[in-house]
C-alpha cells in the first residue's frame, strides 16, 4: 500500500523532471530513502540514460542500488568538484537544504530542479542567482491525478519491483485475528408485574460499548443515578495484530475494535437512532495474571448528556 502511494506521487516527479521525456539523459536524485528510491524507479521509467544517487549514509545508497541506481555518491565526502556538472536534471528527495545545496551543485548549465522533498519550514536562502545565471529550471511535484494509473498499472503489470524496499512480508492469514461478539437481552416481569430493577441490564463501558463510562447507558432516575433497563443488545468487533518486533509471540498484540449498542427501559423504543458506538484502539497482554487490557475509545454515535470515559482498563477475559 505504502509502495503504491510513493509510486505515484514520483511517477509524477519523474514526468515534471522533463515534461516526461528523460531519455539519454543523466539523472541525479538526492536521498537514498524509499522517496529517492522511488524516483531512481520512476527516472527508469522515464528513460534516463545514467541515475546517480547521494546521500550521508551507506544503507539508502545500497537500497538505491538495488532499485537500479547506476552510481552512488556519499555527498558528505565528495568535494565541490567531484559534484559539478554531474547531470542534466537534479531531483531534491531528500527535503534537506544541504540536499538542494548538492543540486545546485550538480545541474548542468540549462538543466532542471524538481523539488519533491519537504523543505523546512523556517525556510531556506533561494539560490535565485545561481539559478538565473546558469538558466536553470527549478519545479516542484507534488500530486498528480493521472499519475496515480500509471502506479498501478506499472505495479499490475511488474514493470517496476518495489519489493528492495519493502521491510518486511508478514502473511495475512498468519499475523490478524478477527473477533466478534454479540448480546441481546430481554427482561420482563411475570403476571403483569413490572420487571425488578435490581435484574436490569446495564451498558457503557469494558464489555459492552467501550468509550462511554462504565454502566452509564441506559434510564436515569429521579436523583440522576444510572439504573440500566430490561433490554440490552450491544456487539462487539475486534482486529488483532501483531506487535512489530515480536516475531511469533502472540501473548502481545494491538488492537482496533469497533462497538455499537445500549440499554433500554420497557416503556422505551428500541430504534437504530438510539444506538451508541464508539471506534478506539489498544495493546492486549496475556499476562501470567491473566488477560489485561488497555484501550482507548472516541465515541462515534453518542448524545449530549453521555458519559464518556476514553481511556479503560480491563482485567481478565480476553476478549
């Protein structure tokens, strides 16, 4: 997914480089990182003759090389000279002044700049001059529309291998759990006795709707206390991943649940409108204690005089 975006957003660099055309040209890319690595992928595509790539470590320019990169330059070592007149079109991937310093450096009387690095925002001394003197172009490349079918097409047909890049493949059918939990329930009195309060459901809260305060669903009496009602119905879905760096432990997992539900008295109606939900996160540990559980909870269906507890705590069950 993280591939796919970054490809399109330098497919449309590479196409800003030179109104995309780079063929028999030299392309030099500042930044060895998986936004330089791409545009080294994307000048490929665009028909660059010779791709050279610098950066201030070894590791992004190894990564660089096995995207394709012809040539790699430490740019914290090289002199001035060793970087003049190195190409016709200069890519900035790095978002770093001294990254645009090396640009300016390396472009060819005539050539171009396409900034696609974020620069700092307290800014940076523009080269105006050395721009003007040297008759230089210098873009920028952002987004583009159009660029975004050219990723996907050039990913669906593998004329580019983005897998250099990736960290690591973790199998799907392996890594997430699905849970879901449902409760419906229904009280009421016999021979036309009303329902005892004291048998109420109650709602809000660690195994019902998380993110609303525990047990706050539901009727209100007279002096403002919470005393639930006869029905109930709430579900509970969880997704379970694995924490990164764990390996195969599942005893520690994060993970993302969504809940729905609430309480009702017997006079009221039970209607799609009066349901509370709530969407959160959390890290669940089956500790030797037993089961813990810490999550955090924004309520996405509520009204304005619901309790709301974002952050809880859970011992036991491990659902």
């Amino acid at each position: 997914m993280h591939a796919r975006g970054v490809r399109r957003d330098h497919a449309h660099a590479a196409d800003r480089a030179a109104a995309g055309n780079l063929t028999g040209k030299t392309v030099l890319v500042t930044g060895g990182g998986t936004i330089g690595s791409m545009s080294v992928i994307a000048a490929r595509l665009n028909g660059a003759a010779h791709i050279i790539v610098c950066d201030i470590a070894e590791r992004p320019l190894q990564t660089a090389t096995s995207v394709g990169a012809d040539r790699t330059i430490r740019s914290d070592q090289a002199s001035d000279a060793e970087l003049a007149d190195l190409a016709d079109v200069c890519i900035e991937a790095a978002g770093s002044p001294a990254a645009l310093a090396t640009c300016l450096k390396a472009a060819r009387r005539g050539g171009r700049i396409v900034q696609v690095g974020t620069l700092p925002n307290d800014g940076v001394m523009f080269p105006a001059n050395s721009i003007m003197t040297r008759e230089l172009d210098y873009v920028g490349a952002f987004r583009a529309a159009h660029a975004f079918d050219w990723a996907v097409q050039y990913l669906r047909t593998r004329r580019v291998d983005v897998r250099p890049l990736l960290s690591a493949q973790i199998p799907l059918s392996r890594s997430l759990t699905f849970g879901v939990n449902a409760e419906i329930g229904y009280g009421k009195g016999l021979g036309g006795r009303p329902y005892p309060i004291f048998k109420n459901f109650f709602g809000g809260g660690l195994g019902t709707v998380r993110g609303f305060d525990q047990g706050s669903l539901g009727q209100v009496d007279v002096i403002g206390a919470y005393i639930g009602g006869s029905r109930r119905f709430n579900i509970n879905n969880e997704l379970y991943l694995p924490v990164p760096g764990a390996n195969a432990d599942r005893t520690l997992r994060i993970f993302l649940y969504g809940d729905a539900g609430n309480v009702w008295g017997e006079t009221e109606k039970i209607t799609f409108e009066s349901l509370r939900a709530s969407l959160g996160a959390g890290v669940s540990w089956i500790s030797p204690v037993g089961p813990l559980k810490l999550s955090y909870g924004y309520p996405v269906r509520k009204q304005p005089n619901d309790r709301i507890q974002r952050l809880q705590f859970q011992i036991g069950t491990a659902f």
